[in-house]
C-alpha cells in the first residue's frame, strides 16, 4: 500500500494538460482561461461623468459665478458638446465631460429656473470633481486576465468590454464512468430482493457536474469478463478519464484490474492506506488516459472520486491546485486502525467565523445515506489514532 500523499501525488503527475478551444463568453464561466485579455481600449475611454447635474469651467466658478444658462443638454452616448464660456450642459452620469467643462455640480446641489442653473449657496466645488479620468482604471494594451484564471461572471464583464466574443479556455475532459457489478438495477426497474439500485454511477457524475466538468457518461455493465474488456475498452477509446465503480477489490468476480492489463492500462497503484477506499486502483492508459478504479462500497466510491479524481481533473484542465482548507473538529475522535481516515462531517461557523467541523458516522462504508446531511469530510492523519475536539484538521468540501 501507498500513503495517501503519494497516492495524490502520483495521480496528479499523470494527468495529460489538456488543449484549448475557443467558445463563446456566455459559455466560458468556470472554465479555465487560456489565453490573455488585452484592455481594447483605455478605461474610462473618455473623461466620464460621474453624476446626474451640470458642467461647467471651474473658471467660471472660481471667478464668482454661481448662476449658468443652460446652453444645451448631453447624455450618455452622445457625441461630446462644445462648453460656452460662462454657461453650463445639462449631463447625465456616464456621459462624455464636454469640451471646455472640467467640473460637474450635482443636481441635487442646483436649482433649475427658467433654463438657468443657480449653484446652491455654500456649496463648495472642486475642480475635475465627479469626472472619472480618461485611462484611470487601465490605460489600452494592458493585460487584464492571464491564462490560468477560472474565469468568474465578473470576467465575463472584462472580456466583454475588450471587443471579445470568444475565448480560448482549457478543454473540458471527456469523462466515462462505469458500474460494474450483476446486483445492481436501475432506478425505475423491477428489483428483486437480493438486488439493490444503482446508485455509484448517478452520483459520480452529479459530483462531476457539480464541479464543472459536463461531457459526462454512464454505463452499467455485468460482471463478465467478455463484455467488461469490450465496453471498457470502448469508453478508453472514447475519453481522457475513465472512472469505474466496483470489481477491484480481491474477489473472485472482481475482474476489473485484469481487464485494464489486457487492455494496456499501466498499473501506476493498488491500494492505499486509508479508510474508507482502501482498495483504489490507478492507471495510465495507452494513450495517456487515467484509470480510475474506485472500490463499489458507496461511501469509499464518493470519498476517492473527491479526494483524487476532482484535483486530478483540476489539474488537467488549468494545472493549479486550490489552497488547503481547514476546519476545526468539535468533538474527540478516535480512529483504531493506523490508516489515514477520511471523516464525513457537517460544517458550521462559530461567531468569531471559525469553521468548525461535525463529525457524521457513517455505519459502513455502504451507508451512503449518512452523507446526505454532510458538507465534505476531513483528513485525519495516518499513523495518529486520537484526534480531540480542538483539532484543526484539513477539509475537503463535497
């Protein structure tokens, strides 16, 4: 057996990166830039008003005018309007400052009688106030977004305002998950009752989804050796990930590892010292698939699709690691078997904004339905049995 850490650290160094392809914005969140955004334009591309009210020349103000016709009125989008001396424009916020009016008065500080504007007495004006400078936010050719980024809908607003209407991103894996087992029945057939449903397949990929990763299928197939090569071997021509479920452990109808042999999957491990998912088996296919071979028990099925084939693919898709997190164990532990222990737990926050972590017990490792009221679980340390409340201890979110 592996620890844990070389277990993730093996999987991680085999994963392929994968290509880029171009979509359109509206499609592109969440997925991983590839590809850097250059500012079209300055920003603001012009002096941009800032308030509803009038412009007019500082000068003017300085000088002791307070009273200004209004010689005209711009809003936004309008070509910008020349300024008479003496005189004010009627603007509207985001409008371009008219030539010659470096100030803008708020409405709220001015009176409107007869097309003239009177500033309010004792109201102090400043110059260039409310005037967003032309290039103040980025000045044209600036880099704004750099490949890597998991693109987020405030993105999509910078991509957007550089003229964009495509993006190259990391394409999404094409990811095939496999049941395997004789006593599984789909949900809406007939079951007898020395079968149970299925349920690893459908959950694998509503976790698949839920972190991003869409060109997802399932197939069931019976424990035959016949049929398990030729189905897998289809779904390994088919995609860059391939996940099964069940047939790995050391049972006599657990075909699964000899399958992928004959298939020319590269053993890279088999087994690792944790509970639950102790008999996980990982490979590297001919063409540089990844093998993943989780054990059936539901609990173990989930833990390892989370622990390892999640980062994996997070890894392929933009080559970064996300930050550990933590949380702190609200109750004593103890863990007899010298394993690193993956802990289901519900999370909550105290006052002072600590993350804190419920322990949830599952049954067994077939007891999937404990984890419905769970959050992720936490990563107990091999080699320690004892864990008291207090204990910060790394969590992996669901």
């Amino acid at each position: 057996m592996i620890t844990t850490v070389e277990a993730r650290d093996a999987v991680l160094a085999a994963m392929p990166a994968l290509g880029p392809e171009s979509v359109a914005i509206g499609a592109a969140v969440g997925r991983t830039l590839q590809q850097s955004i250059l500012a079209e334009r300055d920003q603001p591309p012009f002096d941009r008003v800032m308030m509803d009210g009038i412009a007019i020349a500082y000068t003017d103000f300085s000088a002791g005018n307070r009273a200004y016709p209004i010689q005209a009125t711009q809003a936004a989008g309008d070509a910008p309007l020349t300024l008479e001396p003496g005189q004010c424009i009627e603007i509207m916020t985001g409008a371009s400052l008219p030539l010659g009016a470096d100030c803008i008065v708020p409405v709220e500080r001015v009176a409107m009688r007869d097309a003239v504007a009177e500033i309010n007495p004792g109201y102090a004006v400043e110059e260039r106030q409310f005037i967003h400078a032309r290039g103040s936010d980025h000045a044209q050719g600036v880099e704004l977004l750099s490949p890597g980024n998991r693109i987020a809908p405030m993105d999509v607003a910078v991509i957007s305002s550089c003229g964009l209407t495509s993006v190259a991103v990391s394409r999404l894996p094409i990811v095939r998950v496999v049941s395997t087992g004789n006593e599984l029945v789909p949900a809406g057939e007939p079951i007898e009752p020395h079968q149970i449903r299925m349920s690893n397949g459908p959950a694998v990929i509503a976790m698949l989804e839920q972190h991003g990763y869409t060109d997802c299928e399932h197939d069931h197939v019976l424990d035959d050796q016949a049929l398990l090569e030729k189905r897998i071997g289809a779904h390994l021509d088919d995609a860059d990930v391939l996940i099964l479920s069940g047939g790995v452990s050391m049972g006599k109808a657990d075909y699964v590892p000899q399958v992928l042999q004959s298939l020319g999957v590269e053993v890279r491990f088999h087994k690792i010292s944790q509970r639950p998912g102790k008999p996980m088996w990982f490979g590297v296919g001919p063409r540089g698939q990844a093998v993943f071979a989780l054990p059936g028990n539901p609990v173990s099925t989930l833990v390892c699709c989370r622990q390892y084939v999640i980062p994996a693919l997070g890894k392929a898709s933009d080559g970064r690691e996300k930050p550990p997190q933590f949380a702190t164990l609200t109750q004593d532990v103890t863990f007899e078997p010298r394993l690193t222990c993956f802990l289901p737990v519900r999370l909550l926050s105290n006052t002072g904004g600590q993350v804190l972590a419920i322990p949830v017990h599952t049954n067994t490792s077939g007891d999937f339905a404990s984890l419905s009221a769970t959050d992720g679980y936490v990563e107990l340390a091999l080699g320690e049995t004892s864990f008291p409340a207090g204990t910060a201890a790394r969590l992996h979110r669901w």
